[in-house]
C-alpha cells in the first residue's frame, strides 16, 4: 500500500514485536496508531517515532471489550477523517500450563485476548475496506499454532484458530481487493521469551532467536503493493522451527 496519506493500526505496540512494526510503518511514511491496554508504555514510542520525523497517535483500550474495536476506529475515523485500511493484530498474553491443571480462567484469558478481540477488530476494520474496495490486514501468530508446544495448550488454541481465521476471511475478502495473511514467529527476543533455556534455542535450525526487526519486516511485506496477490498465507519468521 502507498503510505502516503495512510493510517495503519497497530495494536499491541508497547513492547518488542509491536513497537518494531510501528516504528517501520512509521519511517516509510504511514500515519500509525498505537493501541495497547496499558497505555503508559506508549508514550516512549509515540515519542521516539515522533522525534523521527514520523506521525504517531495512542488510544489505551481494553481489546477484550467487545465495545473496543468500534471506539479504536471511530476514533481514528475521526482523528484522521479516512478509514483505516491497515490493521496489524499483534496484541498477545500467555497463562501456561499443562492441560490437565489448566484452569478455566486461563484458558479463557488468552482465547480471549489472542484470538476474539482479533476477530472483533478484523470485523470492524472490513467494513471500510469493503467499501474502498482495498486493505490490509495482518494477524501475528506463532510458531506454537503450527506445532505443539507443552504446556501451552490455550495459546497454542487461540494461535491456531487466528491462523484459521486468517485463512478463512482471506477468501471471503479477495475479490474485494482485502488480503489477510498471518505471520507466525518463532523464538523472538521479547519480555515474552527472554526466560527461555539456552537448550530450546538449540532446536531451532537458525541456532539463535529472532529479532522484533525481523518479523517487523515480514509484516510489511505483507501489507505492501508488492504482496497484492498474497492473500490467506501464512509466513514463518522462526529460524526454520516449524519446517
């Protein structure tokens, strides 16, 4: 997608992988909204993409409110009086356990998080698509919906189904000039794996973790010109963990 003029949403962008896709969407000229349920962990990146010489703007909200997607792009309507025709689905928590001691709370917590509020807010985000006929959507999943992981059996769930997801409203959407793809990281250096054990990475055929960088990148692939005839992929950033 040209940038010129253009507001992508990224949401999940405190930290790590989402504050990464920001800041790239914000050096190659988009308008970038920054949502996050705690919204003190913003400001820094609204700043540094600011400082940059680049167009940043926070809204804090509670993504598992079914009230959300409908406020978050309403404002941002408003704020920049044209759909938002980029959406990035990155928002993600983990609640591990092994399935016999998984309690109902955590499996609800993450299914609700990981997966519903990405539905949610892909449905809000097409109907403006729909009627310009153009947009993009990208969902971050994990290597964990591709191949099991103990001890995760929610986030595996929630990871798998955004994958599904993905491929499904992909074909709903394609002859309307939408494309959804997924993007599924492996092991990446985020406050979300940084206890991994040094023995797990050695798994990994890369012989080392990713980079937010990295699958930011990937991420803006997807949403570019040149991948208008990718559409329902999903794309492993992982160091070849799950071939």
């Amino acid at each position: 997608m040209n940038p010129r003029n253009a507001t992508a949403a990224v949401i999940g962008a405190g930290d790590f992988i989402g504050a990464a896709i920001a800041r790239k969407f914000a050096r190659e000229g988009f308008e970038v909204f920054a949502g996050r349920r705690n919204g003190d962990k913003l400001a820094p990146l609204v700043q540094q993409i600011e400082s940059a010489g680049g167009q940043a703007m926070a809204l804090q909200g509670d993504i598992t409110d079914p009230r959300t997607p409908d406020a978050l792009f309403g404002a941002l309507e408003e704020a920049y009086g044209r759909p938002v025709l980029c959406l990035v689905n990155n928002a993600g928590v983990t609640d591990d356990d092994l399935t016999p001691s998984l309690s109902d709370e955590a499996w609800q917590t993450v299914i609700d998080t990981d997966l519903t509020a990405a539905f949610r807010l892909t449905r809000r985000a097409l109907r403006p698509m729909m009627r310009a006929r153009g947009g993009r959507i990208v969902n971050v999943a994990s290597v964990v919906g591709l191949r099991a992981n103990p001890g995760q059996p929610n986030y595996a769930a929630a990871k798998a189904g955004l994958i599904a997801l993905t491929r499904n409203s992909a074909v709903e959407v394609a002859r309307r000039g939408i494309t959804i793809n997924a993007v599924a990281p492996g092991w990446i250096d985020t406050e979300m794996t940084e206890a991994v054990d040094q023995a797990l990475l050695e798994r990994v055929p890369a012989r080392r973790a990713g980079t937010a960088e990295e699958v930011a990148a990937c991420v803006r692939f997807l949403t570019s010109d040149q991948a208008g005839y990718v559409t329902g992929a999903v794309l492993s950033v992982d160091g070849g963990l799950a071939a």
